[in-house]
C-alpha cells in the first residue's frame, strides 16, 4: 500500500504529495529514516482480532515488522506508552515478561511510558527494563528474566528525592550523521489514574513545559530533528489515515503549546487511530493491542539538521496471507502451554452475553453484576459488612460473550475470560463513609473528571442525576436508597470499593477519608467466586440509575 504523501504547506490536504519540490529524498543533502511506531499494546501479544480485515498477535506483527523495515535505509520502531498493563493473562500472570521479551524479538528501540506502565508501581516498572526475578513470585516460568533491550523514556517522571527522571527523558540516535532527539512521556494526569501508591514518591509535570524544556538543550548539541512520545490522546472522526472532522482532547490542546522545534508527535493513550497535522506538526495514532502501526518515512537535512515528514499511513498488522515470525511464535505458544490450565478453566455460566456498554445513565450490565459480587465478598461479618458496593468503569476491561471463543461451550466463563475483564489485580477495601460523604462521592462522578466516570454499584443501592445540573449538584441526596431506606446524610455505612478508588484513584478522593478500612480479596478471586455461587449468572438489570433530563 502506498504511504500517504504529506506535506506542511498542504496541512489539510494529507492525501496529496509534498508540494515544492520531489518526494525523492536528494541523497547528497538528505538521509531517509523510517520511523514505525505502535501504541497501547497492552501485552496483547496472542491476542487476535476482526478489526482491519482480521489484525493482531505479536508473531504477525514481527512479520509485518520485517516487510515493512525491508529496503528502509534507516530504520526505528518505537512505542508511545501502556505497552504493559492490563493485559490478558497470557502475559499478566507472569507479570507483563512475555511482552517484554516479545518486544526484544520484535526489535522495538524506545518505549516512552505511558499510565499503565505504573499498575505495579515504579520498582516493578524499572525491573521490567533492567530485569532480574519478581520480588514475590520469583521466576515464574522457569527462566530468568533479563529484561528490555529497548530503552524506557520518562521524561516527566521525577523521583521526588533525587530530582532526577525516573528513565532518561530523552535518546538520542545518529542516521548516517544527523542525530534525532526521541522525547518520551506519559500524562501529567497520570497519578489520577493509577493506584497512587505506585506513584508515591513520584512527580508527573506538565507535558509541554518538560518538552519546551528539553529543546534548547537539544538544540545545543545540534539538534534540530525532535520526535515527542507522548502517551496522551485524543479522538478523530475521520479514518485511520486521516483527520477527517478534526482532533479533539488533551492532545490537541497540548501539541500548539509545544516549541516549534518539535517536528512529530507520536500519540497514545486514547485507542484511536488518526493523522493530523496541528500548527505544523504532524500527530499520529495507531489504535490499540498491536492491530495497526505506523509508518513514517522522513528525510533529515544534512545542512539544517531538520526533519521533513514525507509520508505516513497507519498499516493493518495483517494475518492475512503473512507467515508469523516462528521465534515470536515459539514465545507465545510457551507461555499460553504454561497458562493454559488456568485459563480454560470453567469458573461459571452466564445466560447471555455480559456486556460493559453502559445505558444513557451510565450503568452497564456486566458493571453491576461485578458490584454485586465485590458487596458478596465483603457484606458477612469479619469479611468488611459492607451495605453497598461501587467499582469504577475503566477497571472494566472487556465484555463476557456467550458464544465460546475457545474450548468452553457456549455460556461457559473461564477464567482467562473473567481475568480479561478484571486485569489488574486490585484488592477489595471496605471502608466506613458518612451519608454526605457518599453524596460527595457521587458528585465527583462529573466534578474534577475529563469525562464523566458512573460507578457502578451493587444490589440494594440506587440514585437518580440530572444531566443538566451544573456539576456539584447532579444527584438529589433524596433520591439515594440504600436497601429500602433513604440516604441519612449524617449516619455512617459500610462502602466496598477496589484499592485503586480507595487510594483516591480516578479523582475519587474523597475514598481518601473512609476510615476503619478493612482489606479483602483480589477483585478476580470475588468475581470468580461469586460465578461459583450464583452461575448461571444473568445480565444485571441496569435500574440502579436513572438518568434524569
């Protein structure tokens, strides 16, 4: 397929070629490098899919890889953050190692760190580069674990007692004598979104500032060419390759700000998939789980040291008709062998499929019927007594469909599938919260959220909101039952929530002042015993919330 042919001067117009001049790069002037990129693969590395004609899986896109790099001058492949963290089981239960050392047989070169490189915290993050045996569950498959070939970029990732980034912020690489600067980072927002304690100690800052930054130094050395890793996002109406109807979100409210010496900005964060051109720089995007990548052909000017961006297209990772590197292959078949048993495990059944979709209210089927299991953990004496439970939506990562995918018959639940929906391993906290301060904790559904987030909640809990109240005032403490009885803002309950909220995750902080906190179980292991329990499992009803005008 042909690359898109861009142009600066042409910013609206990317499907036409470089005006002012020939897309034929003057060899006695300028260097070609290709730059492939991906983002937000997620430890997908067995993981298949219907998008783009039938895409996926580590093994085709080391293939694809290959054919792409194949009579490149020059050639890099870099991520844009959330290559780890949460994944299928495949490489979750050995810790995110496999897609590691998938990445080392692929060949990729830099990885900036996005949000979910933190879901184990920063030590765990820096053994992922440097290597060495889980501090609790050892080497898990037998071998030892050496650790990323490629560098990690944090560039706005301040040990709060050293001063100092927690990877280098930035690397540099020579193309036949011109460097190119690779900026890598993950969102300021980042302790927002993750488990706080596995960013205490850490300092997130703003990501045009720390870029702007960066450059005059940069440009001390000689440095004209800059590539940004930026694991924030945002979202494009048009298609895969293009900007049709525009870019909205952080992202394109971040790239004008950055120094004009900035010549591409590799995104992620957000799961979509876009070309843009933003005051001059070009944005890109390759969706998520490895079904696209980027390829980027530029030219460097031996003179200036600047970079031209010639052509970009957002390639399908095909299976079609391509033969799967066997290395990679051979990696993905040891550890779906040593997870396997686990996995096709049959923990329950289902009636019909247990989707995460919410309704016009925010609730979701398969939502509450999670709540409804975290409340059955914790609601015995000893166990938390808990009268009501809420979970968030982001940690839910997937849908339970009726019809088998694998081995299981149709209605089954296996393990592996209820661990694709509950990834990260979060423990269950039971806390005791004041009536006004569940009413805050309703609000902070809209108020300081980039979006609203709608908890879920469990059986016997229930409220209306209105969606034209300005935030701070969406839910009428009024309409708030609790098993029958209305919500007493003075009296005190027993609330379970997952670690991740308890810690204030997902702006939620007023779960930051329960007190008489009480741990529980791994928000799996409630999931998969309450499948043992009450299988077969319905869809939840979805009235716990109303949505009103």
């Amino acid at each position: 397929m042909n690359k898109i042919k861009l142009s600066g001067l042409l910013a609206l117009l990317p499907l036409l070629l470089i005006s002012g001049g020939s897309v034929v790069a003057d060899n006695s002037r300028d260097v070609n490098v290709q730059i492939l990129a991906i983002n937000d693969f997620h430890g997908n590395i067995a993981t298949s899919s219907g998008s783009f004609g039938g895409t996926g899986r580590a093994d085709f896109l080391a293939a694809n890889i290959r054919a792409a790099e194949a009579g490149a001058d020059n050639s890099i492949l870099v991520s844009a953050g959330d290559l780890i963290g949460a994944s299928p089981l495949i490489s979750a239960l050995f810790h995110d190692e496999p897609t590691i050392e998938a990445m080392n047989l692929i060949g990729l070169d830099i990885n900036g760190v996005g949000n979910h490189e933190f879901d184990e915290g920063a030590s765990e993050l820096l053994r992922m580069q440097f290597g060495g045996s889980h501090p609790v569950d050892g080497d898990l498959d037998g071998d030892p674990f050496l650790g990323a070939d490629f560098e990690f970029l944090a560039a706005n990732v301040i040990n709060d007692v050293t001063g100092d980034t927690l990877f280098p912020a930035y690397t540099i690489r020579n193309f036949q004598g011109v460097k190119v600067a690779f900026i890598g980072m993950t969102l300021e927002g980042t302790p927002a979104i993750v488990t706080p304690s596995g960013v205490a100690g850490l300092t997130f800052k703003d990501e045009a500032e720390t870029v702007n930054a960066l450059v005059p130094q940069l440009q001390k050395n000689n440095i004209e060419a800059i590539v940004v890793l930026l694991h924030e996002g945002g979202f494009s109406p048009g298609g895969q390759n293009d900007c049709n109807g525009g870019l909205f979100g952080p992202i394109a409210e971040i790239v004008p700000l950055l120094d004009d010496a900035v010549d591409l900005v590799i995104a992620g964060h957000t799961n979509d998939e876009f070309i843009c051109e933003i005051d001059g720089k070009w944005v890109t995007m390759a969706d998520t789980r490895g079904r696209l990548f980027t390829d980027i052909d530029v030219t460097l000017n031996r003179v200036t040291k600047d970079m031209t961006v010639v052509a970009i297209n957002n390639t399908p990772n095909s299976q079609a008709g391509v033969t799967p590197d066997p290395i990679v292959t051979a990696l993905i078949d040891k550890y779906d062998a040593l997870s396997a048993p686990l996995a096709n495990s049959v923990i329950g059944t289902i009636t019909s499929d247990l989707t995460r979709t919410p309704n016009a209210a925010g609730e979701s089927a398969l939502g509450d019927v999670i709540a409804d299991a975290q409340l059955a953990a914790t609601t015995q004496a000893g166990f938390g007594e808990a009268v009501v439970a809420f979970t968030n939506p982001g940690g839910i990562r997937g849908n339970l469909d009726f019809l088998s995918g694998g081995p299981e018959f149709d209605g089954e639940v296996t393990y592996g599938e209820a661990f694709s929906v509950q990834p990260f391993g979060n423990s269950l906290v039971t806390m005791t919260l004041t009536g006004e301060q569940i009413d805050t904790l309703l609000e902070q559904q809209w108020v300081g959220q980039p979006f609203p987030r709608i908890l879920q909640v469990s059986d016997g809990f229930s409220y209306e909101w209105s969606a034209s109240a300005p935030d701070g005032m969406r839910v009428d403490p009024a309409s708030v039952v609790i098993n029958g009885a209305v919500l007493n803002l003075l009296a005190t309950y027993r609330v379970t929530v997952n670690s991740f909220l308890a810690d204030g995750g997902d702006n939620f902080q007023v779960l930051v002042e329960g007190t008489n906190r009480l741990g529980g179980e791994i928000d799996l292991d409630a999931l998969v015993t309450y499948f043992g329990l009450n299988s077969p499992v319905p869809p939840g009803p979805q009235d716990r919330i109303t949505r009103l005008p």
